[in-house]
C-alpha cells in the first residue's frame, strides 16, 4: 500500500486506531519498495489537516530510513494543533511525544514509534539530532498548544 493508496482510503469515515494500523503497514510496505521514489509520490490530500501532517511526516522519515531524499510534499506546511490520531492521555503526552519520530514532530503529530513498528528490520531508533532536539521542540510545541 503506497501512500497515495492510503489517502484515498482514509478519505471515507474509518477509525483512527484502525487507520493508524494501516499507515504503519504502509511504512513497512516503503522500507520494502522495489523503487521507494515512486513509492513516495505526492498522494494528495485525505481532506483532514491531521491526517495529512500525519502522511507527510511518515512519508518523510521512510524516506530518510530508504536513503532517498524527502519529496518537497512532505516539507511542513504550518502546523495547526497537535494532532494525536492514538488519543493519548494526558498523563502519558510527554512520553508518547518524546517517542514520536522527528519528522511527525515537525508536523505536529503525535505517533510514537511503537505504533510503526512494522519497518521490516529498519531502524527506528532516534538519531543523536533528534535526541538533542526533543526537549527544545517539545517545550515549544506544548507551550503554543496550552499544556
């Protein structure tokens, strides 16, 4: 499933725990592709905000995990509120935040890593820059939202 798959199939009225699901199946199906260039082709719009930050950052670091360079698309275009496709609880924000790729960050998603698991082998694991960085973006990122 390619990312222009996804969003045509996110645009009806699906569950986000269960769409969740699907877009990770769709990040191990790019750290696979025969040709991860074509499979990062700009797949337009699922009709949310959310949603599409959620695809751009995704599609962003599967491409950075694939070796290729980030298509323009995936560049972020302003950032409305946080979005948490998973509901997380207030208590456990700054955890799944903390464990959200940089790249969904910079979108302003929250998707921790343990909701894409299925990378095929790929790594996941934070970069030393992400690390540096976590602190510095959250603290803005949680103050701009009125946590």
């Amino acid at each position: 499933m390619t990312y222009a798959d996804f969003v045509r199939w996110k645009r009806g009225d699906m569950d986000d725990q269960f769409a969740i699901r699907v877009l990770s199946k769709c990040t191990r199906d790019a750290t696979i592709s025969e040709d991860p260039v074509a499979f990062h082709a700009d797949p337009g719009t699922t009709g949310h905000d959310g949603w599409d930050r959620a695809v751009r950052g995704t599609a962003a670091l599967t491409a950075r995990i694939c070796g290729i360079e980030a298509p323009a698309w995936t560049s972020p275009q302003g950032t409305g509120p946080l979005f948490d496709p998973g509901g997380t609880l207030a208590r456990w924000l700054f955890v799944a935040y903390i464990e959200t790729p940089i790249e969904l960050r910079r979108h302003g998603v929250i998707l921790p890593r343990s909701s894409l698991m299925t990378l095929g082998g790929r790594s996941l694991e934070p970069t030393a820059v992400e690390v540096w960085s976590m602190s510095a973006f959250l603290g803005g990122r949680l103050v701009e939202s009125g946590w």
